[in-house]
C-alpha cells in the first residue's frame, strides 16, 4: 500500500473542481477526495453543489462549495478568488464545467456562441493565468480540462461547443508548454458519449443510447465513474511525465 500511496495519495493537496456538483465533475471530485485531497466545487446551483459538498464531508473527506457563475470573465475571477480563500491556492485544478447548446450553426447565435467559449474556454484559460503561475513557482501543479470527441471531429450539432473543446486542447497543450518545466502538467480527459444531465435529451432516446453504445468497443456508454481512475492518475505524482495530451476514456468510441 506504501508503494501506492507513494504514486497516488493525493494526501495534503488542494484541488479546485469546476462542475463538481454533476456528472463528471461530480466523479471526479469525489474521487480526488478519496485519494486524500481537500476539493473545493465550483458551479451555480446551491441544492446541488451542497448535496455534492455533503456526500463528501459524510465520507470523511475534506470538501468545501463555491458558487460561481463561469459565463463571465467578471464572474470567472470572483470564483476563483472565493474558492482559493477555502484551503488555500490550489494544487489541482480540473475544469469540467461544461454547456452544449446545440443549437443548428445557421442559428447559432453571438450570445450562445460567447456563453459557449466563456464556460467552456475562457473559465479554464482565466483559472489556469490565476493558478498555474503559482503552481509553478511551488513546484507542483496538475490541471486537468475536460473537452469531448467533438474537439476531433464534427457531429450532432458540434457548433460553438466543437470549436470551444478544439481550442480547449490547443490551451492545454499552451500551458503544458509553459509550465511543464517547473512540475506543473497539463492534459484533458476526452469523454465518450457519457450518461449525465448534460446530454439528458440522447439519453432519454433508448434507440440513440444503444446505437451509441454500438459505436464503442467495450459495447457500453460511459458512466461518470469512468474518469475516477484517470483523473487520479493525472492529479498524482504518478503522472509527472504525462504532459500535454489528451487522454480518452471513451470505451473506444474514437478509434472504432
Ligand atoms: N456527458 C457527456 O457525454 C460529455 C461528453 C463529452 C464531454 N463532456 C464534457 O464533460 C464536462 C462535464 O459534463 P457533464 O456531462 O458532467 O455535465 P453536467 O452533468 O451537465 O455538469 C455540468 C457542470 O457544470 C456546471 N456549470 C455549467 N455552467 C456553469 C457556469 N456558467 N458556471 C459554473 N458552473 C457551471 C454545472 O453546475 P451548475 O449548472 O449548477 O452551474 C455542473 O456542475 C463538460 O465540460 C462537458 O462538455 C461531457
């Protein structure tokens, strides 16, 4: 067990969940949590972000709510300043806030496109200037994005949401550059087609969810509770040489 906790105890750090009140954020934070580390969770609504809050701390751990509102740079900061005043300046950071709006690109309109790069790329681009310089002074950080297949290639209305998980990889990758040398990493957790809020309206479709589980190898779609091991993984020392990719936890989907 020394030997696991040597390369994935998260003991004594301090992590910052964006969307850590749902879906995949959600997973994630419960499980940096596990892994030994204080989560602060950022997101807009209180019943959920505090029912996430409470799973924590009745589990033992160490875990502390925000609320912010992503869609503005005004909002990103205030964020960000409230979360660093619960434990401290974070040494994770996991940006899983998320909107897809969907709607055709003929009606996409200048607020659903802003909206779309202020939660999905700006948020991640203001918190990695706020955070990732100090990480890198301490020596230590891990970011942490969450974009989609959509950053790869175009379907189901990829729209702003396509664009923004693109230039969410490419940011990645920027500050992998920038802050690698001094312990900071950088890497993005590519989804599948996953079973959360997000994308209530396919899921609700039995005959879409199972075409897209035929779409993958392992013949499931995916569960929140997949990104637990990875986002572990690259929030720990055990992926100190893993830096500017992105990893997918996709069943396959992206390579069938
Ligand atoms: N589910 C999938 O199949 C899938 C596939 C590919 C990529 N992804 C990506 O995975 C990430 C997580 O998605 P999910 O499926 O877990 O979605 P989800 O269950 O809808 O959760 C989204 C989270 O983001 C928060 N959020 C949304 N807008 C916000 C804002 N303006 N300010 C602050 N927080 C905000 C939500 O909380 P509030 O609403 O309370 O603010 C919620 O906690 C997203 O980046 C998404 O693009 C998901």
């Amino acid at each position: 067990m020394a030997y696991l906790d040597d390369l994935f105890s998260l003991s004594g750090r301090t992590a910052l969940v964006t969307g850590g009140s749902s879906g995949i954020g959600k997973a994630i934070a419960r499980a940096l949590a596990r892994a030994g580390a204080s989560v602060v969770i950022v997101a807009r609504r209180e019943a959920e972000r505090k029912a996430a809050v409470d799973e924590l701390t009745a589990a033992g751990a160490e875990a502390g709510g925000v609320s912010g509102d992503l869609s503005t740079r005004e909002g990103i900061r205030a964020a960000a300043e409230a979360a660093a005043a619960v434990y401290g300046e974070p040494d994770i950071l996991v940006n899983s806030a998320g909107i897809n709006l969907r709607p055709p690109l003929s009606e996409l309109t200048e607020d659903v496109w802003d909206r779309t790069m202020a939660v999905n790329l700006e948020a991640p681009f203001l918190l990695g200037q706020r955070f990732g310089p100090g990480m890198a002074e301490r020596g230590f950080g891990r970011i942490i994005h969450v974009t989609s297949q959509q950053a790869h290639r175009a379907f189901v209305q990829s729209g702003a949401y396509g664009v923004s998980k693109g230039a969410l990889e490419s940011l990645a990758r920027s500050q992998a550059e920038a802050w690698s040398p001094y312990g900071v990493t950088v890497n993005t957790l590519v989804p599948g087609f996953v079973m959360t809020p997000l994308n209530v309206r396919l899921s609700s479709d039995p005959a879409r969810v199972a075409e897209l589980a035929a779409r993958t190898m392992t013949g499931r779609n995916g569960l929140a509770e997949d990104f637990e091991g990875a986002a572990v993984f690259l929030a720990s020392r055990a992926s100190a040489y893993v830096t500017g990719q992105a990893i997918f936890v996709d069943g396959g989907l992206s390579v069938h």
